[in-house]
C-alpha cells in the first residue's frame, strides 16, 4: 500500500498540490515530475522580456463536485482557489507579468450550478473583479447569439454547445478586455490535470514569435503522462495504452488529410496558450463546438499564419481519475465518429485551398466509405501486427494493406 501511495498524483490532495510548489516533503516521482516541471517554466518565464498579462480561460459543466474541497465533496479538488494558487507562485517577483482567470459556465444543471458556486467563492476570497488577479465567472447562456463568429451567433441554446461554446465565448471575452502589451490567452480544463505553473512554458514560445504553444500529455521527450499507476514517459505513455491502435490511426488519418497539424500529436489537450493579437480574427471563423473545436482553431491558425508558427512544448499532466468517465478503449462507433471528424473538418477547411493527392487521396476514399464493422476489424487486424513494432507517432500503413485489412 505504502509503495501504491507514493504512485499516485491525487488532485484531492492539498498537500500534494503544495508541494509541487515548494518542494516540502517526499511525495512520490508523480510530484517530482510536476514540480521539475513547475519550476523550468518558472525559470523559463523570468527570462521573458517586456511586460505580459495571462489570461486563463476554462469551461464548466457539472464542476459542483471538483470545484469544492474534498471535505465537502469525495472528488473536491477546490480548483479555483488552486489555480489561483498556481498562478500566484508563477508570477511571484515578477513585476511585470500579471494575469487574469475568466471561466465560462457551458450551462450546467445542477443546482446551484458551477457558475454560482465558483461566483461565492470569488466572493468569498475577495478576487478583485479586473486587472491584475481578477477572477470572473461569465455564462454562456447570457451571451448567446452575439456575434463572435456568424456561427456562433445562430446559437439558441446552451444544448448546442459541447465545451466549444463557452471556451469560444471565454475567449472573445478575454481578447476584447486585454491590455495594450503583451497579451497571452490560454484555455484549460477545469480540473487540476495541468497545472497552471507549467504556462511560462507556454508562454516564452509566443515571446519568441510563436502564435499559439500547444501542450503535449505524450509523444514528446520531456512529457509526462501520469497515470493510475504512477509517472509514464514515451515511449511506455503510448505504447502501453490499451488503445494505442486507435490513438495511432487517427493521428495517421489526420497528418495525412491536415499536413498542417502533422506536427501536433496531442491536438485535444486542454492545455494551449495564444498571441492574443493572432488570435483575434481567428475567432470570428470558429464554426465548431464540440470535439472538433480545438482541431478547427488550429486549422485557421496554421493557415492565417503557417504551419511553423504552431510550437509544441512537453506537459506533465495528470489523468483526472475519480471524476472522469473513460471511453471503452475497444473500437467502436465513437472513435470512427473521430476519424470522420476528421475527414468532415478536411472538406471544410482544407479541400478547399489545398486538396489531397496521391496516397493521401486513397486513405480519403477508404475512410469516407468506412463502417462500423469495417473499422472495428481494421483496428483488430493492426492490433493483431503490431507484437514488436516499436514505431509510434511516425508510424504509416500502406492504404492498399488497410483496404485488404478491411
């Protein structure tokens, strides 16, 4: 028992959170890794110059458990008063970095609901409302049908939105109140799964002329991926997953059709960071809000200002266990409907201006014509090849052999 605790990274755990902050006590190679973490970005962020105003933005839905403590709540992570706490040590002596937090309710049902909770703990702790600390709740409710994107303005109901809605609004709102300097906008989770200290890592990209630093949970050196059974690094972070045929395919179908993210193995993280100026005009050509919102953004990025102005930089990040409720890790009609999100996103944004060719071309056909029981055994038939095959990310299968697998 005593060697299963010092494996664990438990998000519950004040003390644990602390320490990856100061350092105090020995907690385990999980806290180590993110407060080696914590403390590079730290470094890496005192070396910025010029002035800087973060702005972090989340969305809520169904957050009345983790945002309290665990005294109040088996899966309280009292994350508002952690990040605050992050962000603070982030910036300590640092006069010339300030920040702000905006969190958007998505339209929670419970009741009080995540908006009003997170809004009497604000009260509470006397956040100011702007400048320098602020923390604001907004709700995406009362801010449907304005006209952030023409899309965005049709909406008529929190229903529509999957999380792309309020982290849309959240960001529009950020932009528009941000100062003349330097302005960075990054969007989170609302759980504790990255901690908020890692975004001077984020942050020194875009000072050196990057317009958006994605994080990465894997397939990069120096990222950490910290599971239920401790701290896992590549290539064991993917090559251990049950799913990692799945995770691989998907990846494989997407750098084929969007060349342009090829470079971006973890495109849902919810860990990214803008040039608040870049970011701007961006917004107003978002059309997604649900699952495919993040690859979209990134679509519009990568060709408003190419494909190199994406930096990719390591994360330590912790599976949120207790409160999250994993998919099947066994193909199946949600993850094909991944892989046509794929292909939807291509014929909207990138068959226009840049339409595939050659083997790319093929692997278009052979997934527009994918079914169920198509993929469930193409995945089956990898799986069943891949005892020994050390590749990951890079890896590439022949169209003409996934149609025979077929």
């Amino acid at each position: 028992m005593e060697q299963t605790s010092a494996l664990v990274r438990d998000l519950t755990d004040s003390e644990q959170n602390e320490a990856v902050l100061t350092g105090a006590g020995d907690h385990g190679p999980a806290v180590a890794a993110e407060a080696a973490a914590v403390a590079l970005s730290r470094e890496r962020l005192a070396a910025v110059t010029g002035p800087v105003h973060l702005t972090v933005v989340w969305a809520m839905y169904g957050e009345t458990g983790r945002i309290v403590p665990r005294s109040e709540h088996p899966h309280g992570e009292d994350f508002v008063r952690a990040k605050v706490r992050q962000l603070d040590w982030l910036t300590a002596g640092l006069p010339g970095v300030t920040w702000s937090i905006v969190a958007c309710d998505d339209g929670c049902p419970d009741d009080p609901s995540s908006a009003d909770v997170m809004a009497g703990i604000v009260e509470a702790e006397g956040y100011p409302a702007s400048g320098h600390r602020s923390v604001r709740v907004i709700r995406l409710a009362e801010r449907l049908g304005t006209p952030i994107s023409p899309e965005f303005a049709g909406l008529t109901s929190t229903d529509q939105s999957r999380k792309g809605g309020s982290i849309l609004a959240a960001l529009a709102d950020a932009v528009a109140a941000g100062p003349e300097h330097r302005h960075v906008v990054a969007y989170t989770d609302a759980d504790l799964s990255a901690n908020l200290a890692q975004l001077g890592s984020l942050i020194a990209p875009i000072a050196g002329g990057a317009v958006a630093t994605l994080g990465q949970r894997y397939g990069l050196e120096g990222a950490v991926l910290v599971k239920p059974d401790g701290p896992s690094v590549e290539p064991q972070s993917t090559g251990d997953k049950p799913d990692k045929l799945i995770v691989l395919f998907r990846h494989y179908v997407r750098a084929l059709l969007i060349p342009s993210l090829a470079h971006v193995l973890d495109t849902q993280a919810g860990f990214k960071a803008f040039d608040a100026d870049a970011l701007r005009p961006v917004l107003s050509e978002m059309t997604s809000f649900n699952e495919t919102f993040d690859v979209e953004l990134l679509i519009h990025l990568a060709q408003r200002y190419g494909a190199g102005s994406l930096a990719v930089e390591p994360i330590v990040f912790t599976e949120d266990f207790a409160a999250t409720n994993f998919p099947s890790v066994d193909p199946g009609a949600r993850h094909l409907a991944m892989v046509k999100q794929v292909v939807d996103l291509y014929d909207r944004f990138v068959a226009p201006v840049e339409p595939v060719t050659g083997e790319a071309a093929e692997l278009l056909t052979l997934v527009r014509d994918l079914d169920l029981e198509g993929y469930v055994r193409l995945i089956e038939t990898l799986r069943a090849e891949d005892a020994g095959d050390p590749t990951l990310f890079d890896r590439r299968w022949p169209v003409a052999h996934l149609r025979s697998a077929v």
